[in-house]
C-alpha cells in the first residue's frame, strides 16, 4: 500500500514541487466516456496522486468507486477516494469501504459533507452517523 501522505512527505524532503488532480464524476454516459482518456492525458504531466470525489448521500457511490478503481488500475496513478457520509447509513459506508479494500483503493479522504441542497446546517440522519 502506497500512503499518499509518505509520498507529499518525501517529495517535501527532497525539495520537489507535487500536485495532484481532482476529478468529479461527471454526469452524463458522454462525459465518462471522455473522462477516462482526458485523465491519461493529465497524468503524464505527473501527478503525485489524483483523487475522485464523491457525491452527497452517496449520490455517485458506484461512479464515484468504478472511476477510483479505473484511474488505479487503467491508468496507473495513486487514487484517493472521496467518502462523504452525509446521509449515509453505516452499512453502505461498511460496503464501500469493503468494496475499495477488495479493489486496492487504500487512500481514502472520510468527510462529514456539506449539508445536503436546501438545508442551511448539517444534521445526522436516522440511523446514520452522529
């Protein structure tokens, strides 16, 4: 397992300006369809990492987790993945979290989220996190 904080503390000791790539799943079958080329192009420029975002309440889980595991996998770059549990039950963080162990996706940034569109605070939903 490569930890991407070994890799940002290794580029700092040796001097080494990094950067990473951030992607958001895109919307529609056109725009995945042109992703997967466009992040090969952007990844010879060198990235230290790229990391894939993750919709609330698990709004683009499967896209979100299928762009991690091709960018890893297909496109040979470290993959941070975005888990953002707002409106999400334990068990579907429990299955992706699995899903990402069984796939190598090792680097995972766990975020509380935004609150979701039209409410102004945040707040736990039934049976989620607290």
């Amino acid at each position: 397992m490569v930890k991407i904080a070994d890799k940002l503390e290794e580029c700092t000791k040796n001097g080494q300006v990094y950067f990473s790539f951030e992607y958001f799943p895109p919307k529609t079958e056109e725009g995945l369809a042109n992703l997967i080329p466009r992040m090969k192009k952007m990844v010879s420029y060198g990235p230290q990492f790229c990391d894939i975002t993750w919709g609330a309440g698990g709004s683009t889980a499967d896209l979100t987790q299928d762009i991690a595991i091709r960018m890893k996998e297909e496109v040979g770059v470290e993959t941070m993945m975005h888990l953002t549990c707002t409106n999400m039950l334990p068990e579907k963080v429990t299955t992706a979290l699995d899903k990402c162990k069984e796939k190598g996706i090792d680097n995972i940034l766990a975020l509380r989220g935004d609150p979701p569109k039209g409410q102004e605070k945040w707040e736990a939903v039934e049976g989620g996190f607290e």
